[in-house]
C-alpha cells in the first residue's frame, strides 16, 4: 500500500484517537484537584503515565511501522530537509551550544526555585495552575517520575514528527504541518488553562525549531526533559525542602 493511501487514513485514525484519549482531560484535571489520599494520587500519575505512552508512544510507534518508517525516529526525514535549510543549525557537538546549555539550564533551574518558594501569585493561578498536579511528599516525587519521562519522549515522537510527517505524505507543506502540530500540541494541554496553552504552545514551538535545527529528536527531548523536571520535581522538592510538608 502507498504512502498516498495509507497516510490519510493514518492521519485520520490517529488524530481520531488522541482526541478520544485526551477527551474530558479538563474534568479529569478538576478531579484530581479534589484528591487528598497521597496513595491515589500516585495511583493517578502512574494511570496518566500509561495513558500518555498509549496515545503518544503507541500510535506513533504503529503508524510509522505500518508505513515503513520507523526509521524516522533516528534518522531525520528527508520530507522536512527544506525547510531545515532555512533555519540555524544547532549540533550537539557544536562548541557554541554547549555554553548555552550550561548556562540556561541552571538559570532555569534557578527560576523554579524562586518561583517555588514564592509561589504562583493569584492571577497566575485563573489562567495557569499546576500546583494541584505537584507532588506533595517524597513518595509522589518519585511516583511523578514516569509520567515526567513518558511526556518529554512520547510527545516530542508524536508532535515533532509523526504528526507532521503525515501531513507532509498527505500533501501539506512542511512548514504548515508544524504549525499544525503545534496547534494541536498547546489544545492537548487545555485541562493546564488558558495561559497553560499560551506557554505549551510557546515551548512546543521552540521544540520544533530546535527539531529542526539539529536535525532529529534527541535536543528537543533533552529540553522537554529539563522543562518538565524543573517543573514537576525540583519546584516541588524545593517546597517540601524550604517549606512544612503536608503529609
């Protein structure tokens, strides 16, 4: 079966299943707001774990097999090289990458600290609101682990390049197919609020600009990664550190 046959058909199963599995993700988030019992929240992040790496992972990895492209996870494909010629290279090898990271990383690292002993002021909290989803003790710290890891891979396979590699096969040209990615990207985050979309949409585009700059997926899932763990396991660490614990 062709590319031009199978990709649509793809794309349409595929989108048709992340919207199911991501539906009443809003409902689920204010749920969980109500959950005091430290065991069932853990028991949640694992259940979101394994729900993110069914929809993110699983479809991704199914639909690149059965278009024969599984490759495409280490080796960039070949559909998205135009439009990666007009952007800055980043290697990982490159000398000037390296102090930037060095330097960022702990900045950011930084930020979550301050961040996490003053907290979220009130009108952060109408538009943008985690701290239900943060770990409370040290227990759920470690119990947030696969759900931080699972995000930072499964997402980028998905919204940096299965995603748009089908668009491409389906006749989009690459650089709408990112933005499309990316639109989806941010919608999928909705439950995080209006302004949790604004800032996943910004951070889902300086992934795909750091995909395409460097050429294949390992940069953006180290950032993803550092992102993610600032946010869900040093900002709380801190807090329970500097601050009464809970439980």
């Amino acid at each position: 079966m062709t590319h031009a046959l199978i990709a649509p058909a793809l794309l349409a199963v595929s989108l048709a299943a992340l919207a199911w599995l991501h539906r009443g993700g809003r409902r689920r988030f204010d749920r969980f707001r109500g959950i005091e019992d430290s065991a069932d929240r853990r028991h949640t992040y694992l259940r979101w774990a394994v729900h993110g790496c069914l929809s993110n992972l699983g479809i991704p990895l199914v639909g690149l097999a059965l278009l024969g492209r599984i490759d495409a996870i280490w080796s960039f494909p070949e559909e998205f090289a135009a439009l990666a010629w007009t952007l800055p290279y980043f290697s990982m090898a490159d000398p000037t990458l390296l102090p930037i990271l060095l330097i960022g990383l702990p900045l950011g690292s930084l930020l979550s600290i301050w961040i996490a002993l003053r907290g979220p002021s009130p009108r952060a909290r109408q538009g943008y609101d985690l701290t239900p989803m943060l770990p409370r003790n040290r227990a759920e710290l470690l119990a947030i682990l696969p759900l931080v890891l699972n995000a930072g891979i499964s997402e980028e396979i998905y919204f940096r390049l299965y995603l748009p590699l089908l668009l491409v096969l389906c006749g989009a040209p690459a650089w709408a197919a990112f933005l499309i990615a990316l639109a989806i990207f941010a919608a999928v985050h909705r439950y995080q609020g209006w302004l949790g979309i604004v800032l996943t949409g910004a951070g889902g585009a300086a992934f795909t600009l750091f995909y395409l700059g460097s050429w294949g997926l390992m940069l953006p899932i180290l950032l993803h990664l550092m992102a993610n763990l600032n946010a869900l396991v040093l900002r709380p660490a801190v807090r329970l550190r500097f601050r009464p614990r809970t439980d």
